[in-house]
C-alpha cells in the first residue's frame, strides 16, 4: 500500500526544518562559557622591556594544546615557545622568545571551556612603541562556528531529539499504553529515536576535534584529533554514550519482542524488570550531558548535575511521550485505538513531568542567570524568555487535550457502532461491486487453468484483478479512517496533540541553542571584570598586579606569587604578595622579601620585607616610590632551610 503525507505532517516537518535552520545557520560563532578576564602583558599596552611570558587569565578553568596560546611578531611568525601551561588557578601562560625587537606583537588564543564548548580571541601589545602589524587581531575569533559548527549544532539537536523520541516513546509503551508495544508504527518511532541517538553521537566524536580547533571540513577524519578528543571529558561521554545505546537496544527489543508475545499476566513480572532497567539506562544517558555540558561546571555543580538529569528526563517523558501519543492517535490501526485510559494515564505522566520541569528549571535559571537584569540583558536570558513562553504556549495546548481526553470516553462506542452500521448499508448497496469483484477472481482462475486463453486476455484480467485489487485497499483505508475518525473529541484530540507536537518541536530547538549559548551569569562577571580591567589600565594611577611563577628547586618547591601595588604610583603604596601552589591553593612558605628597582636612574634595589599576615598572605604598608619609571620588582621566596629563588617583573609605576 502506498503511504500518502498528510498535510499536516508536511507542515510539520517545515517547520521543522525552518527552526533547525533559523537557529544554526542564523546562530554564527558558537557562544561558549569561558570569558577572558585578564592577561599580562594587558591588552594595547606598550611596556619597555619585553616579557618573558604571556599569561592570561579566564573566568573558569579550560583545556588546553599545543597552538591554544600563539605570541605573532608584526610579520606574523610565531615567537612563542613550549606549550601553554597552568601556573596558578584559572590562569594559563606560554613563554616566549628573549631578545625581542620592539614592535607590536599579537596574541591569539583558542581553548576549550569546562563545559566543553570552544572560546577564542586575540589582542595586541607593544614593546618600546606601537607598530604596524600583518595580523588581524579581531575581538573574536570564528571559534565553533562556519560550516563545522553548524554540522556539530544540527548534530547536538539530533541527538536531544533523539534521546527524547526513545525513552519518551518507551516510556509511553510501558506506563501508558502496554498493547501499543504491537503497533508497528510506534515500534518504529522508538527504533527511529534510537537510530538517531546512536548516529548524532558517532557524528559529534567525529566532528569534536575539527570543532574544537581549526573547524576545517577536512580535519573531521583527522586520527589524531579523534585520539584528543578520546582524552576529553566530552570524549569519554561520547564513547559512554555509545555504550548505554548498546544496552538501550537490548531494552528495545525485548519491549517489542519477547514482551508484546507475553500474556497480560505474564507481562506484570516483565513490565516491572522494564521499568527498572530502563529507568536505569536513560538516567545514564542523561547523565552523559549533565556531566560535560553547563552541569558540570560553575556554581553547585554537585547538585546542578543531578537537577539536570531530572530535568531531562522530565522533558523526554512529557515530549517522547506526546510523540508516541500522536503516532498513536494518527497511525494505530482501527481494531487496537489507543483508548481513554491509555490517554489519561499519559496526561497524569505529563502533569508531573511539568511539575518536575518547573521545579528544575527554576533551579537552573537561578544559577545561570544569577539576577532579574540578566533576563534581558544577556542572550542567555532572552533565549530562556522565549524558552518559558513557549513552554507556557505548551501547557495551554495541553490544558485543551485534557478536556479532549476527558469528553472521549461516552461516546466514542456509539459513534463506531453507528458508522460501522453506516459502513454495512453502504456494503449492501454495492452487490453489483462484489459481483463484478467475484467474477473478476473467478475468470481469472479460470483463465489460469485455461492453457488455450489467449496471452493478451490473461494479461488484462490480470490488470482488471490488480486494479480491483487497488480499490478495495482504498476502500478498506476509508472505511479505517471513518472509524478512527468517528469520535469527534477523538478528532479535537488528534488536532490539539498535533498542536502540542508542532510547539515542542521549536522548544527544543530553543533549548539547544541555550545549550551553545553562555550563561547569564557567566556572561555579566566576564563584563565586569573586563570593565574592571579595562578601567584598571586606562588609569595612570591604577593598581598593579603581578603574577610570576617560581622554582626553588627542592621538593614541593614549585608555585606562583601574584603582587598587587596599590595604587602603583609615587609615593606611598600598599602592597600584598599572594604565594599559591600550582593547583591555586595558599603555599605557607617560611619567608618572602621584595625589591625594587630602577635601573635608568641607578636607583636601588630598594628591600621591603612584608609582614605574614595568613597562610600564603604578606603585606606591607607605607612602600615609597620616588619616581616614575619601568622599575623590576625582584620577589625572593624560602621554601625551606636551603631552598630558596628570586623571580622578578618589570613594570611601569606612576
């Protein structure tokens, strides 16, 4: 029999299409969920001296390789050396040739966030005076975006919808309506999600590493970047995601196998074993975003990420099972309807699904907004506004399916019965159509069994048979679609589920893109500290702050000072001096002292021995400054009876 689209499901499957493709071609740079917060040497700055480093320091911890921290000279060749390396908290440093020559040099920087989305910017600095420079060093840079990122998007939403498809449409089966595990069309929907699920995922461990790096086409079958991307937490999740699939397949055929074959009595033993390890494989397939994406990371992470679990399972119990409902109510076949109780069953799933969504979803908009101003002040939040209308939109549709639901049960009997008698009239008004039917069968055996038939009689009353054939398949497709349709609420039902179905198509297009956009509060504290450095630098009597990295060469003896001089100008200042192990904890070290000096005036070194005022702090007040100038800040620190090294900074004071 040949399948006809509906109109509605081709209006649809636009629809479809239309949000997928406003929301990922239109999106451009993938927003990611590190911001830069600071670097030394600042951006635009001319110093004196060249550094020996260039450090710069993020809004959260981030992964890093070989090319994430690139120093270009004015003609554009690398001067940097070594790799890019952690040397105290959230901030990251590559080291850089001696010797030079002024100019102004760019600095470009790609990494990847600990939410696993990719970030990336460059800036320029000066040594001696500014200079004209070959590169290009825009405010941000094409990261996660082009045609690499647009494919690794549509992939992300493939397998949101996916996953919601499968354990939706299962756990509409098991909880809601057990005979539907024998209607093909809904067999297949499950099957379908699972299909989905399982080539996103191959489809995202491909692409991964282009994302993340050059996001060149060619580099999605690159060995080497998937062998990188295998060493990542987004990685491992892939590869674990891959397989809870295997064992989610295993659940999959035993529901339309061994359990729609199985008696009703025999299928409560069955159904409980089900429900339990189902239950089990779709939190860890939930559990396989909330442990690499925006979960993970930032405020609560302890409790964010079992929130998120919660939270999408609530989603795909609620859209799965609207799915399967739809799939239930346009293609089951007219001698097993999907009945009322069936229905209710499901509108009680999808009421507490909604309350489960509300509970997590506020939780979740707390803490990644952070304040009332971030709703329309950040893309984060203007995508969460359209997010909560459209879900509200939801629960109104929803709201009309269940008046729907509850006028189904009365008078569905009575009107089948009525077109079934309408049906058998219409029969009996049609003997001439059987008769013609019948002797159309009739002369075709008997043309079979006839050897002297003529070849061209055979061949049309075979014709004649096949055409009946057609008609009487149509007939019979009529005569199913006025049964099924025969209840009106069951008509206003189909319509409303459609409705809903349309709605939570573009919700998780919206959510998708929240997954790829920074988070409000994230997004305000990278303002504010750019503002605050900003503000910091373009002061001639600003603070200064120092980070310089140390080695005394004995056991445990390596960490990092950072100094801050307050407010860095002549006369008198306040400084503190900050010694932190490698990993940002405070290093009791048993002493520290500091030096200035001023070269070009042959003034110095000038010793202060600051004050210990708690584990890793030292302080001291009234520090004059006599003149302004580049002045080296030497800072000695002991870590033991015998190990002990001087690192020091130039910097511009006053």
């Amino acid at each position: 029999m040949k399948t006809t689209i509906t109109p509605r499901v081709r209006t649809l499957v636009l629809l479809l299409l239309a949000v997928v493709g406003m929301l990922f071609a239109g999106a451009g740079t993938a927003s990611a969920h590190a911001a830069l917060t600071g670097s030394d040497p600042s951006s635009g700055v001319v110093v004196n001296k060249a550094p020996t480093q260039v450090s710069l320091t993020f809004s959260e911890k981030v992964a890093t390789n070989d090319d994430s921290l690139r120093v270009l000279n004015p003609k554009g060749k690398r001067v940097d050396v070594g790799k890019p390396s952690n040397i105290s908290g959230t901030t990251y440093a590559v080291q850089i040739r001696s010797g030079l020559p002024d100019g102004t040099y760019t600095v470009a920087w790609q990494v990847v966030s600990a939410d696993s989305h990719p970030v990336g910017g460059a800036f320029t600095f000066s040594i001696g005076s500014p200079s004209k420079t070959t590169v290009s060093a825009s405010a941000e840079q094409d990261v996660g975006g082009g045609l690499v990122g647009g494919l690794y998007g549509f992939g992300r939403y493939m397998s949101y919808a996916g996953f919601i498809v499968m354990v939706g449409g299962a756990a509409f089966v098991l909880a809601c309506w057990q005979r539907g595990a024998g209607v093909r069309a809904l067999q297949r929907l499950v099957v379908s999600g699972w299909v989905s699920l399982t080539a996103a995922t191959l489809w995202l461990l491909l692409l991964r590493g282009s994302y993340t790096t050059s996001g060149k086409v060619g580099d999605i079958f690159d060995l080497n970047l998937l062998g990188q991307v295998l060493q990542t937490k987004t990685g491992a999740s892939l590869v674990s995601r891959l397989l809870l699939l295997a064992a989610a397949a295993l659940f999959i055929a035993v529901l339309f196998g061994a359990y729609d074959k199985r008696e009703d009595e025999e299928k409560r033993d069955l159904t409980f074993g089900l429900a339990i390890g189902g239950s089990v494989v779709a939190a860890g397939l939930a559990a396989s975003w909330a442990l690499s994406e925006h979960a993970s990371t930032g405020l609560q992470p302890g409790i964010a990420m079992p929130v998120d679990v919660v939270h999408l399972l609530a989603v795909a119990a609620w859209l799965g099972g609207l799915a399967a409902l739809l799939v239930a109510l346009y293609r089951a076949p007219s001698d097993n309807p999907v009945e009322r109780a069936a229905v209710q069953r499901f509108s009680r799933l999808a009421f507490g699904s909604v309350l489960a969504l509300v509970a997590t979803g506020i939780y979740q908009s707390w803490r990644q907004l952070g304040s009332w101003s971030a709703f329309t002040d950040t893309g984060y939040g203007q995508l969460l506004l359209v997010k909560i209308g459209l879900v509200a939109l939801l629960v109104g549709i929803a709201s009309i399916s269940r008046r729907w639901t509850s006028r189904l049960a009365d008078t569905a009997t009575d009107a089948v019965e009525t077109v079934a008698e309408e049906t058998a009239a219409t029969e009996e008004r049609e003997p001439e159509k059987e008769h013609v039917t019948a002797s159309a069968k009739t002369g075709g055996s008997s043309a079979k069994a006839d050897a002297n038939a003529t070849p061209s009689a055979t061949s049309g009353d075979s014709k004649r048979a096949a055409q009946l054939a057609r008609q009487q398949a149509a007939v019979d497709t009529t005569r199913q679609k006025r049964l099924r349709d025969a209840d009106p609420n069951r008509f206003g039902l189909r319509r409303s589920v459609l409705a809903e179905a349309a709605v939570a198509i573009v919700v998780l297009a919206v959510t998708t893109a929240l997954t790829t956009t920074e988070p409000g509060r994230t997004e305000e504290d990278a303002k504010a500290a750019k503002a605050s450095s900003s503000s910091s630098s373009s002061s001639s009597a600003g603070a200064l702050t120092l980070d310089m990295s140390f080695d005394t060469g004995g056991k445990d003896g390596k960490g990092v000072i950072r100094l801050d001089l307050d407010p860095a100008r002549v006369g008198g200042n306040e400084m503190h001096v900050y010694v932190q192990r490698p990993n940002g904890r405070a290093f009791d070290v048993p002493e520290v002292k500091v030096a200035f000096t001023l070269a070009a005036k042959k003034i110095g070194p000038l010793p202060v021995t600051p004050d210990r005022i708690a584990t890793g702090h030292w302080a001291a007040n009234g520090i004059q400054i006599p003149m302004a100038g580049d002045w080296k800040i030497s800072v000695t620190v002991r870590t033991s009876d015998i190990d002990q090294t001087t690192v020091d900074k130039n910097a511009q004071i006053g």
